[in-house]
C-alpha cells in the first residue's frame, strides 16, 4: 500500500499545511486527480496524486502541518477484477450486496465513489477556500472559469452570508485584555506570508541596497498603445505598459549580465536566460510568477503569458514551476495611483524594478513648457553584484526602449 508523502513543492520548501483534502477516504484515485490542497511557503496548491487506487487511509488531517517526506495519506491499489467490469468483480465488492432494492448493480466500487465525487463541485483550490472561509454552498453556484470550473470571482460574486454565529473568533483572532491601545488580537501568518517576512527581512539585512530613480517619458508608448488597442479585433490582447516594460527589462538585461545575476557565496552567479518576475498581488501574500525568455518573446505574448499567471495566482492554481526562476522582477503600483516607491530586492537576484503611475505633467523641451505623460521608476540594486555606473546604464537603457517603443518589437 504505497504511502502518499507530503511533496516538495518549491525550491526553499520545508513543511507542509493541509488545507483541505478533496478527496475522502474510499474514494477511487485516479492518476492526475487533485487530491489535497497543500499550503506552501509560497503559494496554496493542489496536489495531483501519481498513483492510481483507492483512498484507505488519510493520516494527516486539515490544518495540520508536517515535513516534506513525511506521509499524509495511503492509497491502495484497485482490484483488477473490479477495473475488468466483468462478473468476477462481484466477489471483490461484497459491499454491494447490502445495496437497496432498486439500485442497479454495477460490480464495483468505482461508480459510488464516482457518485461522492460527482456531488463536489469542480473548483479552484483558492475558491474552495474563500468559499469555506465565507460559508458558502459551492454547489448551487456555477462556474466561469475553464470548463466550468469556479474560481475566485464565482465566490465573490455570489455574496452570501455564512451561516451560524459570526461572533466567535477564531483561537487566532481572539482578542486580549483592554490597553491604551484598545483591545489586542492576533493574527497567525500563513506559510507565504512567514516566507516573505523571512525573505525581506534577510535580503535588507545582508544585501546593500541602493536605488537609482529615474524619469521616463512615456508619450510614444501612450500613443503607441492607443493605436493598438484602435486596430484590436474582440478578444484580441492588447499589451499593456507593463507589459511594456517587462520587454524592456528583458532586452536590458541581456546586454547586462550582472543585472540578470546574483551574489551567492562569494562569487557572481550568471545566467544564461532572461526571466523576468512579475509581482502580482494575492490574496493577503504577494506571489511572483516568471514570465521566462521575456528577451526573445514578442510583446503579445508577453502579455498573453503574464494574464494568465496573474489569474492563475488569483484562483490559486499557479504551479511551483511557474514561480521559480525569475532572474530579476518588476514591481508595478502605478495602477494603485502610486508615483513612485523603493522596493526591496526579491533574493538572491542582482535587482528590482519599482513601477509609478504614468501621469500627464508639465515638462520643459526645447525651452519651451509642453506637456508630457511621465513615468517614475526605481532601481532597487545589490551592491555587491551590481555597482553604481553599471546600474545607471543598465537603467538608462531601460529608459530608451520604452521612450521609443519600436524598439520593442511591437
């Protein structure tokens, strides 16, 4: 009876939270079915079980968090007789004899199980949570996203008020005694919200930082993608200026090496692919899927890619694959109304863009005051691996290729 094992799914994982297990004991597995929801150090994914069987055993229960390695399940394996469909199946199911009257017989196990499973509704890990944490019955809703499936936005959207008592905390939110500061409660961190802390705080404390701010204008790129989004039949992607900048930041950082590296043990660590993180806001954490090649890819697809692993964070199927190997980031809040912010460098990578709002000012060309849409960017940098004159060109390319956005490859 194979023992299912709390897998790695990350890089920097060590332990495992099971948040909910989506399939109960007894039921039939199949190979590449989603079996538990699993909270990282980075994000909540499902886990798709490798081997086929029945559900015999769940040892680690919802809540609980245990090493990588450790098992939290057992699956034993299918009769063969029961899979064949053939009379010999009834000796391998003496269960069914105990069926009601009226119940056709079908000889094995699998179509009950299969009955149990079909009233669960197909949703996203991320969906099952929000709907638990809220209350809600996911099988009167129904699904927007991929075949059906209900995602975030389904919950959402639906609104309704969970059941029972609202007034009893949880033993993490309870609150304490009366201070000068009102009453005091406390909130647990999640296993991604425990890893950023840890992350930031180690990378302010052992890589010097320092920032290059600079202005770009960004008139050409606001025309240029005005013109786009005119010629764009329905449904067709229209880049945005993030996504703008994602391809700049590609091409910069392959005429850059040291931009596209990191410190590590004394030495400087190059790589051969440009992958660019995206920061993309979750639900109470911030997950950083990899647009990978950002230099060789067109802009299209760049913005393709980077819509999907954004909804992919928010519905919270994004993949450990997905979130590994960037080897720089952009950080945007220009979309919060933000002009512009120093950000701390995402581990072990060289640097980071900040990205402020683009907003029409008064600008002075030719000793004459005009009028210019202007954008506000910061280079976070790691001293040790990237030094101040090479910075300041790495960002004045930056700068050049969104100014004139042909030279992106639109």
């Amino acid at each position: 009876m194979p023992d299912v094992v709390m897998p790695r799914l990350s890089d920097s994982m060590e332990e495992g939270t099971i948040l909910q297990w989506m399939k109960q004991v007894g039921d039939q597995i199949e190979v590449g079915d989603e079996l538990v929801e699993i909270e990282t150090d980075k994000a909540n994914m499902a886990y798709e079980s490798d081997v086929a069987g029945e559900l015999t055993e769940i040892v680690v229960k919802e809540g609980e968090t245990v090493p990588i390695g450790e098992p939290i399940a057992r699956i034993g394996k299918i009769d063969s007789a029961a899979r064949d469909g053939n009379g010999a199946e009834s000796a391998t199911a003496p269960e069914e004899a105990e069926e009601p009257a009226g119940v056709p017989a079908t000889g094995s196990a699998r179509p009950a199980a299969e009955e149990r499973v079909g009233q669960r509704p197909k949703a996203s890990p991320l969906a099952r949570r929000l709907a638990k944490e809220r209350g809600l019955d996911l099988t009167g809703l129904s699904g927007s996203g991929p075949g059906g499936r209900i995602v975030k936005a389904d919950v959402e959207k639906a609104g309704q008020p969970a059941p029972g008592p609202e007034s009893a905390p949880g033993p993490e939110s309870a609150p304490g005694p009366e201070t000068a500061k009102g009453k005091v409660s406390y909130e647990e961190l999640s296993k991604l919200q425990a890893t950023i802390a840890r992350r930031m705080a180690e990378s302010k404390a052992t890589a010097p930082h320092f920032y290059l701010q600079t202005e770009v204008d960004m008139s050409r790129a606001v025309e240029a993608r005005a013109r786009l989004k005119a010629a764009a039949v329905e449904g067709e992607i229209v880049p945005s200026f993030n996504d703008m900048v994602v391809k700049a930041c590609g091409l910069a950082l392959g005429e850059n090496p040291r931009a596209n590296g990191a410190y590590r043990d004394g030495r400087f660590e190059l790589h051969s692919r440009v992958n660019v993180g995206v920061a993309v806001a979750a639900l109470d954490a911030l997950v950083v899927p990899t647009v990978f090649d950002a230099d060789r890819k067109g802009l299209r697809q760049i913005a393709s890619d980077s819509r999907e692993l954004a909804q992919r964070v928010r519905d919270g199927q994004i993949t450990p694959p997905e979130i590994s190997g960037a080897t720089f980031t952009v950080s945007n809040l220009g979309m919060y109304g933000i002009d512009s912010f120093a950000a701390v460098i995402n581990p072990p990578q060289a640097a980071l863009l900040a990205v402020g709002a683009i907003s029409e000012r008064p600008v002075v060309r030719d000793g004459e005051l005009t009028s210019s849409h202007m954008m506000s960017v910061n280079l976070a940098c790691d001293h040790r691996i990237l030094y101040g004159a090479p910075a300041a060109e790495f960002l004045a390319r930056i700068r050049s290729l969104l100014e004139e956005p042909l030279s992106l490859a639109l």
